[in-house]
C-alpha cells in the first residue's frame, strides 16, 4: 500500500512510495503535505492494477537519449536516414537535447519553432519529427500521449515588419509553395535547354516522374506497347515503366567511416605528396563529414512501381532521342560516359533557364553567351511533378487515373477501393495532354513571333 515520507522541511518536504510493477518501491518527491503524497502514490498503484500506468522515471528521460532508442526501430531508405540525421544534428538536439520528454509539448515546441532564423519549411520539417518520435517514446512506453499529436505548430500569419515605413506590411514567403507551368512555360523551357535538358523538362511536366524516377529510367522501360479494348476496337498506347527494384536513381550523403576514412586520407595524403614534389603550395583540405553516392534503387514506395502513358508526341520525341543516344539511360548527362545526374549539377542547368540570365561579352579564352529574359523564375522538377497533377486536375482526369499516374497510395478511402482505371479514362488523358502541348508550343512560338 502507497504511503508517505518526510524528507526534510521546505515547502514540498513529503515523497510518496508505492510498489512498482516488478515489486520495488518507487518515490516521487515534491508534495507539501502527506495526504498529497499518499494520494499520488495510490493513483499511481491503481494505474498498475488496471494496466495503464506509465514509469515517471521513464518520462523524465532527456530527448537526447531516447533518440537512438526511436532512430534504431526505424525501418526507412537511406535518404530518409540521413534527412532525420541532418534535422537532429543542427535543429531537434541542440535545442530539446537536454530537455526531459514529458516537458516537451506544443508550447514549448512553437516556441522554439519561432526563435529559428532557418527556413520555415526546414522548422516544420524539424517540428513534424519530434512529434514522430514523441509518439514513438508514448509507444515504448515512456509518455502516456503524444501532446503534440494533431496539433497545428505553425502560425500561418503574416510576418508583421515594425521597421518599415508609412504602415506597410511584409509577408513571409511561403517556402513550400512550388512554381508550376503553363504549357507555354514548358515548351519555352523546352526549347530554350534543347538536346536532353530540354526533353527532361518537357517529360517531366508531361508525365509527372520524380526526379529520381526520371534520372533513373533504363530505355529498356520505355516505349513500351500496350493495347487496350476500347468500345469493342483495339485502343493502343505506349507506356514506360518504373521498375520496383531499380526504377529511382537515389542521392544520399553517408557518413565516412573506418576504412572509407582511412582511404581518403591516404588519398589526400598522395595528393600533398604529389604537390610537394613539384613544389607546388597546397594545404591539407577539411576532412569530409560525409560522401555523396548515386545509386539505383526502389522507388519511393510500392505504389510507385507502375506504368504511365506516354502521349503521342513525347512518344516521337523520344523516339528520335532514342535513336540518337547512344546511353543506356534516357536521361543521363550528355557527355562521352553518360554519367547520371546529380541534383545541384542539373540545377546549374535549369536555373538560368527559367531564372534568366545576364549577357557576357566576347572576351579573351570566352566566346560570350546572350541574355536570357526570364521564362518562369523558381521552377523546380519537382514543380514539373505539381504541374502534371494540377493539369490532369484542370482536365478533369478520373482521381483514380491521377493517383495511378502519380505513384500515390490510396488509404483509409472507400472510394480508392471500389474504384478502377479504364480505358476511356486513359485515352481522355492523353488527348488532354496533346491538345495542352499544341496549345503550349502555338503560344510560345506566337510570343517569339
């Protein structure tokens, strides 16, 4: 039975005692009298007898040390790994490390959330995982709830600016907020990159593909015949195919370790060796915290392995790429090996193109290059992704067909379970989809015109 104990004389001197599940005793100090403490103590033996009682010494456990214990249970991709790795290390640790878990909650969380100079989208990022892993410490046992749970943790109020002059008002940006195109858009950036560049921009938008899906597709996936029964007629089409082993190209950062690091050392240790020899000055560069690896693997999830129609003039754009490209994969980078690409360096790439660019002069060892006015400031491939949807949402498309395009799951819906892609549904798609790229490359060659 719980009981009381006197432990000193300041405001709170009584402790209460109770059994624990496993026969100990547990004590929880802090009570200014007896019957408080004796109260406590038998609330918490009932909660053992009935089978929800949750350790107090569990829930004074710091965030830092419960990270390993959460990251540990995780089965995610790599990519995944590290993102959570990068969000902990610069954001969640420095800033709840010490902090026990049953005194984390919303408030605490907005406000650290409003003292962060980083992108709100990185902040909101970093506050959707630590109500991850509250949840998972209330699964484990070590909070009775997530306080967190279903809480909305960031203002989307105008940001009020104090300095500025004569009452004016600055918003902040909206950094989620992706730039989609109009089928000009696309088609002037289509023309604009030209060769391979400007064919990636133009699938993009016209087929929906992740980035990593694109990068990654094999021509062995690609124009691929298909023939559905149409009104009792033949209705052909041509698809290609995300592979659910290999069908994404993926990017992640390791960690260096062990041998890796003993290898780049070496490697460095050569390179001074080399400079020193020619009597050449070099420092000894910055060990790396991590390396950067491209490789081919499952795409984002199960329902991201399928086909998508191609319509018919990106089918004849391909074919002509095809015919010429001399690569295994459709949409590696130009030069002699083919390499794939990386993110930031097709990035360099897209850029100018949509941003503009200033106009250089002929100089010495440097031929020049023109001005670019810009065409869509902002755009993304991942923009090309919400272009596609947001046409197939203009053009009507069946949700179901939009899913299906898209590589999204359908879950907890009755609707997604009864209903069915139809062969009508596929070719009203991809009329739709000729009709914007006739419309868009008329548009865009009548503004050049």
């Amino acid at each position: 039975m719980a009981y009381a104990e006197k432990r000193g004389t300041g405001k709170t001197p009584w402790r209460a005692r109770y059994k624990r599940p496993d026969g100990t005793l547990g004590s929880e100090p802090g009570f200014r009298t007896k019957k408080a403490a004796e109260d406590w103590g038998e609330d918490q033996e009932a909660a053992i007898r009935a089978g929800r009682w949750q350790d107090p010494e569990k829930a004074r456990t710091p965030f830092a040390e419960f990270v390993p214990i959460w990251m540990a249970a995780q089965k995610v991709a790599p990519a995944t790994v590290i993102k959570r790795q990068r969000l902990l290390t610069r954001h969640l640790i420095p800033g709840f490390g010490t902090t026990k878990l049953c005194e984390i909650n919303i408030f605490t969380a907005r406000a650290w959330g409003n003292k962060q100079t980083c992108a709100q989208s990185t902040v909101n990022h970093a506050l959707t995982l630590l109500s991850m892993i509250l949840t998972g410490a209330a699964d484990a046992g070590y909070l009775l709830a997530n306080p967190m749970y279903g809480r909305r943790r960031q203002s989307d109020r105008a940001v009020h600016d104090v300095s500025q002059q004569q009452g004016e008002v600055a918003h902040a940006p909206d950094d989620d907020e992706e730039v989609w195109a109009q089928p000009e858009d696309a088609y002037r950036l289509y023309q604009r990159l030209g060769g391979v560049e400007g064919l990636m921009v133009a699938s993009a938008c016209y087929t929906g593909l992740r980035w990593g899906e694109l990068a990654g597709l094999h021509r062995s996936n690609v124009l691929l015949p298909r023939v559905d029964d149409l009104d009792g007629k033949p209705f052909e089409r041509t698809v290609l195919r995300i592979d659910p082993k290999v069908g994404a190209l993926h990017e992640v950062e390791f960690a260096l370790e062990g041998e890796e690091l003993a290898s780049w050392h070496k490697a460095e240790d050569e390179r001074l060796a080399a400079c020193l020899e020619k009597g050449w000055k070099a420092n000894r560069r910055k060990e790396p915290k991590g390396q950067v690896r491209l490789y081919l693997g499952p795409p984002k999830n199960k329902t991201s392995a399928r086909e998508v129609d191609l319509p018919p003039f990106l089918v004849k754009l391909w074919e002509r790429h095809l015919a010429e490209w001399s690569h295994d994969y459709v949409f590696c980078t130009p030069g002699a090996a083919g390499a794939w690409w990386r993110r930031g360096n097709y990035s360099r790439v897209l850029r100018p193109a949509a941003d503009g660019r200033d106009a250089i002069p002929v100089k010495r060892g440097f031929a020049g290059r023109g001005e670019w006015a810009p065409i869509l400031p902002g755009f993304t491939m991942r923009g090309a992704r919400h272009t596609h949807d947001t046409w197939m949402k203009e053009d009507r498309v069946d949700r179901a067909l939009r899913f299906k395009t898209q590589g999204w799951a359908v879950t907890g819906d009755i609707e997604g379970v009864y209903e069915h892609v139809t062969p009508q549904m596929r070719k009203e798609r991809l009329d739709a989809l000729e009709a914007r790229w006739e419309r868009g490359k008329r548009l865009a060659l009548a503004q050049v015109s």
